[in-house]
C-alpha cells in the first residue's frame, strides 16, 4: 500500500534529531511505504507502547507515534471492522481509549501489540 502520510507531530523522544527528520522525509514521500516504515518502528530498538500511544491527544503524538496510529487504524478497520464503530462509540460516551480498544479487539494491548506486528508482517 502506497499512501502518504502528512501530520503535524512532535519530535520523536527516542530518535536523535537527525533520524527523526530523515523518517518525516520518509513519510513525506508520496513514493513512501508508510506500513513498511510502520513495521520497522514496531520491530526496532524502543518502539512507542500502544498503551502510552492511545493515552494521547493528537497533537501530544511523536513522529513514531503518529505513524503507528495510523497502522493501528489500518488494523482495526480491516481486522475488527464491525467493532470500530462501537470501540468509538464508547470512547464517546466516557470509556477510555485504552478500554475501549481492548474491548473492540478482545486482548491486553501487550497481545494487541503482538497481533498488530504480526498483521503487519502478513502483509508485507
């Protein structure tokens, strides 16, 4: 899947400055493979935990964040879609994200993590 991915992010915690600028130019590309730079944050040294990441606001996400919310998207809309709509649903009416999501996808977002890289690589 092509696609390019456009945010507006705060700079990455864990990736020198350099290397972070170099993903956003990634990701910047409309030639970019935005899963497969996914996949490479999920599988690297520190990759943002989905339970911190869905804790977040929008504009409180990283570089790596916001393209791993954007994988998770990707997931739940082609592995849960019939729960994509309830999970927002009761976050809408005062659940937390993290609930929700757990609730929509059956699993602890430790498993939720592993069934996401695990999609992923069946993807690629």
């Amino acid at each position: 899947m092509r696609s390019r991915l456009t945010w507006l992010a705060q700079p990455s915690k864990t990736l020198p400055a350099a290397e972070d600028m170099a993903l956003r130019q990634r990701l910047l590309d409309p030639e970019s493979n935005w899963m497969e730079e996914a996949h490479k944050v999920l599988t690297g040294g520190a990759p943002p935990r989905l339970v911190e990441l869905v804790k977040k606001g929008a504009s409180e996400l990283t570089t790596e964040e916001v393209l791993l919310a954007n994988a998770l998207v990707t997931y739940l809309l082609e592995a849960h879609p019939g729960e994509v709509a309830r999970m927002l649903a009761r976050v809408g009416t005062g659940f937390s994200q993290l609930e929700a999501l757990g609730d929509a996808t059956g699993c602890p977002p430790a498993e939720l993590e592993r069934h996401l890289l695990r999609w992923m690589e069946e993807r690629r």
